[in-house]
C-alpha cells in the first residue's frame, strides 16, 4: 500500500535533518481565511466513527475532531474533553500557518482564538448538542449543525475556506437534507 502525501513528506523532511515540528508545518494545509475548526459531537460512538466514514471518502481532514460522549460520563469531564479538543485544533491551526507558528514556541496559549468553530452534533437537544451550544457562547464566530449525517459533513469539507463560513454551513445543512430518502415496497 502507498504511503500518503504527508508521510512522504515528513519522511523527506526527516531525510533532510527537519525536525517534526517543521515536518507537520510543511504537510498541513494553511488555513484559508474562510476556514474554520470542525468538531463532531455525539452520543456513543457515533463522531469518531462518522469522521472515520469522512476520511474513508476524502483523506485526512484537517482541523477536525470527533467527541464520543459515553452513557454515565461526568459532564464536567465531557465538558473539560470538549475545551482540550477546542485547544487542540486551534493550535493546529497556528502550526499550519508558518508564519504564526513561533506562537506557541513563545508559550501564548491564544493559538488560533478568533478562528471560527463549525458543531456536528447527532441530536438536537441532547447532551452532546447542549455541550456544543454551551460552548459557542465561548467560541464566537462559531455554529451548530443538528441531525448530522455523512453528507452534511462531506459538503461542508468540500466547500470548506471556499465562501464564508455562514453560507458553507447553510449548504451543508441543506445537503444533509437532500440526501435523507425514503424508498418503500409495499405488499
């Protein structure tokens, strides 16, 4: 099996004497400036899995990440999970712009603030998007998308950093939509 675009580069990076920091750098795509951080929000084990099913169809996907919230989890611990990851992506993010990147050497911890945040959550009203709303409050810019489904989220990677983030949010709702079918066989 071949090996992925990125790890061919950080293993020239690595031939070259670059050191990991730089080889991530190289690999990860620079934000647009109509990007965003994408985090998926759900009961069991539904998130990990549904960005599993993304990148089966579209390769790794940067910026994004899958919070499972287990039966009988704290939420203070779910809610703690939820901020790391918030973290997590906005340093990301930094990391991908090589000219911010000495932000985090200088040890600031605002990596990324600002940048707006994208929710995919299984189930309106249910604890995951209730974490999720709690935390938009947070996170301005940032929107929560309910009803997640495969083709919502491949939309809106698909149009992600092409418009801004309020239109690419709509049509990706509207993608989740369209591709909800019923087909029957009546007896």
């Amino acid at each position: 099996m071949g090996k992925t675009a990125a790890s061919r580069l950080r293993d020239t990076s690595a031939a070259r004497g670059a050191s990991s920091d730089e080889a991530v750098r190289e690999a990860a795509p620079v934000p647009a400036k109509d990007d965003f951080l994408t985090i998926i929000i759900s009961h069991g084990n539904f998130a990990v899995e549904l960005k599993d099913a993304l990148e089966h169809l579209m390769g790794p996907q940067p910026l994004v990440a899958a919070l499972d919230i287990m039966a009988n989890e704290p939420l203070a611990h779910t809610r703690r999970r939820l901020r790391g990851l918030l973290r997590d992506l906005r340093r990301q993010a930094v990391i991908a712009r090589t000219d911010a990147a000495d932000t985090l050497v200088k040890g600031k911890d605002t990596a990324g603030e600002g940048m707006a945040v994208v929710f995919l959550s299984d189930l309106f009203g249910g604890t995951p998007a209730n974490l999720a709303h709690a935390e938009m409050q947070r996170n301005a810019p940032a929107w929560l998308l309910t009803g997640a489904n495969l083709p919502m989220l491949v939309r809106l990677m698909e149009l992600r950093g092409t418009a801004p983030v309020a239109a690419v949010v709509e049509e990706a709702a509207a993608a989740g939509r369209r591709f909800i079918r019923v087909k029957s066989n009546p007896a």
